[in-house]
C-alpha cells in the first residue's frame, strides 16, 4: 500500500540522516523536569536525584508484531510508545521517557513517518513522557521499532512479580480478550478485501475491541488510584501474552500457586459476542489472547474493604501454596491446570 504511488511523496534519501531526524522531532517539546538534554547530543542527560531508574525495551517487527494493512501508522507509533509505557507502570513507576529506534526500508516515504512520529507525539502529550533520542538506520525492506521507556519509582515503592504470597487476593484492571478479538475482526476484514477490493467494511459494532487492538491504553491511572487508595500490590505485572501466562510469571517468581475463577474474569458483552460470532471460547481468549496491557495483580487481603466495588478492578481468584500449582477453576467447578497458552489452545 506504500509502494510509491505518489508523486508527491518524498523519498526519505532527499533528507539524509540528520535531516530526517531533525524533521521528525523538532516538534516535540519538553515536559519533564528530569529531561536535562533530549534529542541531539550523543546521549540524553537525565537527572533524577534521588529516584530509582526504570528502564524497559520492546521490539516491534512489521510482519510479526503488526501488518500495516490494517495498521495504520499512526495508531502503530502510538502503541509502541504505549506497550511500552505500560511496563514501567507495572513496576508501579512514574513514566517520564522514551526513545525509538527505526530501522527504515526506502519503500516508506517521509510521510508515512510522519504519520509514525504524530501517534507517538500523542502517547508523549497523553502520558506526559518526553522523546529524548533514538537511532535511525535502513532495513532492506521492513520496518522495525524499538522503543525503550525511562521511569522513576521512590525507594521501596517499585513493585516487582516476586512480592505475592499464599492468600493474597489477585486482581485484574478492566476486561481481556477485546485486543485479540479485534484482531481477528481486523484479519477477517483484510482476507474480505482480498477477495473483495471494492468492500467497505463495516467495523462500527466492533468499534470496542477494534480499538483495544489499534489504540491500547497503558493503566497510569491505576497506579495513581492504587496510590490514592493506600493500596500497594505485593506483585504486580501487565498482561501483554495473555493472563494465563502473566498468572504463571507471578507463580514462578513469587514462588506461589493461584486459584483463578472463571466466573470472575471480567469481559466486555462485545467479546462476548464476538466470540459467540468467531465460535471462539471467551476464557481461552482471556487467558491466552494477550495485548490487552492491563494491569494484573496481588494484594494482602486486609487491603481487600478498600478495592471493593471500584469499577477498574476484579479480584479474579487468590493465591496459595506453591504445591498447590496454579489452576482455573471453571463455571462448573472442576479445576484445570493453568498453561501458559491457556488451557484450551487454539486450533
Ligand atoms: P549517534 O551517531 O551518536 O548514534 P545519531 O546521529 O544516531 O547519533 O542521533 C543523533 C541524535 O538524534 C541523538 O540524540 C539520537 O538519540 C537522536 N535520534 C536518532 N534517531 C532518532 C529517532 N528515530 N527518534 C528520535 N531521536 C532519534
Ligand atoms: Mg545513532
């Protein structure tokens, strides 16, 4: 779809290195006070006192980690700066920036970065984190992104996946399945297409879990509401694989089992529905679709009076001895071992 049928598009050799770099990131400015020097020197200057540094990398493959048929650009610049953002919040941290770094085939124009850098410059002013460097070089024909997040946490506050012990309540934020179901609602949307140039796709009853896919959110505000509510998780990671085997990293870092409650985990009536449509079960969704980016974790159960009946936040089973191991208990009681891919794989 990029394959130079424009004109009026500029290959990305009239600019040059420095040009291209330049051009792309003179529009983004500075917010954080811990932004000593961004863009423009060999290393960016970052002052944070006497913080503790957070620093998290993500790698994004055209072809493998997204499919610009229906991934438009913006929203794709705009993802990696948020998958991103996401795992410093699941260390219970402040974001503060980000760099990227492209590896660029000519078959992309310089408008089609621009593109790239408007949705990352959204992610910058939503989340309020600055761009401050990256590396910029070609690729014979893909495009590669690699994105590295830069964070702050207070001494003591950081939250790692080891913390949870036998009891503690595990809770998830908001609902699962809506990345990987508009995933296929967008797949089956392309494989119309290819039969059918002239469809016109109508996506608008998927509009939920379409957006779940193209445009995910990072849960910062849940690491501000765990701070207002006096809560501090014992172990905390995102789901970006699926919640089966973000369960299982907690089990296995924190040296615990889990008792996961299918009746409890939460999900929109639209992947419900979609389900139904693909013929698709919704837990083995949940459990092993992945992208969603919320937030999973565990909490002492004293905690529990103060997460109760807030909207964000499902408390979806508990932990227990490691012996136990970690299994789903389903609607009709029986109690499945958790696997990483879920427990009913696809097929
Ligand atoms: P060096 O030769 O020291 O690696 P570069 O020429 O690659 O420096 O980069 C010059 C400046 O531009 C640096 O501040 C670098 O971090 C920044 N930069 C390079 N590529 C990108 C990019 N794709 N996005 C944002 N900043 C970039
Ligand atoms: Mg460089």
């Amino acid at each position: 779809m990029l394959e130079g049928k424009d004109k009026d598009k500029t290959p990305l050799d009239k600019l040059g290195e420095f040009g291209l770099i330049n051009h792309l990131t003179e529009v983004f400015t500075v917010k954080q006070s811990t932004t000593k020097f961004g863009i423009g020197d060999d290393a960016a200057v970052l002052n944070f006192e006497d913080k503790n540094v957070l620093v998290s990398t993500d790698q994004l493959i055209e072809g493998i980690h997204f499919d610009l048929s229906y991934m438009p650009l913006k929203h794709l610049g705009y993802k990696a700066a948020v998958v991103n953002l996401s795992d410093i919040y699941a260390m219970n941290g402040t974001a503060s920036q980000l760099t990227v770094s492209l590896a660029v085939s000519n078959r992309f124009p310089l408008e089609a970065l621009e593109e790239l850098y408007s949705g990352i410059q959204l992610a910058c002013d939503l989340y309020q984190v600055d761009l401050v460097g990256g590396d910029t070089t070609s690729s014979d024909k893909g495009l590669y992104i690699s994105v590295t997040a830069i964070g702050h946490v207070d001494e003591g506050e950081a939250v790692y996946r080891n913390g949870a012990r036998p009891n503690d309540l595990l809770v998830v934020t908001g609902d699962l399945g809506g990345a990987y179901m508009g995933l296929q609602v967008l797949q089956r949307e392309k494989e119309v297409f290819k039969v059918n140039p002239n469809s016109q796709p109508d996506l608008e009853p998927y509009s939920y879990i379409v957006e779940r896919q193209l445009k995910p959110e990072a849960r910062r505000d849940i690491v501000a509401l765990l701070n207002d509510l006096e809560v501090k998780p014992t172990a905390m990671i995102d789901i970006s694989d699926g919640l089966s085997s973000e369960i299982l990293h907690l089990c296995t870092n924190s040296k615990v089992g889990c008792m996961l409650y299918e009746d409890k985990i939460p999900l929109d009536p639209t992947v419900i529905s979609a389900c139904e449509e693909f013929n698709l079960d919704s837990t083995t969704v949940a459990l092993s679709g992945g992208e969603d980016y919320e937030l999973l974790f565990t909490i002492d159960q004293k905690d529990f009076p103060k997460i109760k009946g807030n909207p964000n936040l499902t408390v979806v089973g508990h932990m227990t001895e490691a012996d136990r191991g970690a299994h789903l208990i389903s609607r009709n009681e029986q109690s499945i071992p958790l696997k990483a891919q879920g427990w009913n794989s696809f097929g």
